[in-house]
C-alpha cells in the first residue's frame, strides 16, 4: 500500500496520527506494508498516480481514498486491506 502526503499538509498530518492510534489499538495493522510518499519530495512518482488531495492511499493501482480522511476510513481501509491480502 502507498500513502501520498505533504509533510506541511494538516489532513496528512492527523491521518498519520489516525494510523498510529490505530496502530497501538489493533498491533495487527503494523503488518500492513505502507510506502509513506512525500510528494513534494518524490513528484515524478506522485505524478505518475491518479489524485490531486492528500493524503491519499492507494493498494497497487488501485486508488482507496483520496483527501481528508477520518479515524474511520482509515480503518476501514486497513480491514478492507487485511480481508483481501489475509488467509
């Protein structure tokens, strides 16, 4: 899983506060593999994905959400994560 962000970004922000809170709650989310993008760092490879908000995660090609998030859609995205790459 890829997560875009702005370091600068306030939505970007209290969603990696969202996955660390998220991550002491259910330790089982830490195995999730999560690439963390700065785009304004890595811009070549930000633009190659389709979205203009951050944060915005994305499974392979697949876009899961893109802009403000909530604790709960980051959950989701988690569970919906672990459903699909989980035996």
């Amino acid at each position: 899983m890829k997560l875009f962000y702005l370091e600068n970004c306030p939505h970007c922000k209290r969603a990696r506060a969202w996955m660390d809170e998220l991550y002491k709650e259910n330790p089982i989310y830490k195995e999730i593999p999560i690439e963390m993008i700065e785009e304004s760092q890595e811009v070549e490879l930000a633009n190659s994905y389709d979205y203009y908000y951050v944060p915005c995660f994305y499974d392979g090609d697949q876009k899961l959400h893109e802009g403000v998030a909530s604790l709960e859609i980051i959950r989701q995205i988690f569970d919906d994560y672990l459903r699909r790459n989980t035996k």
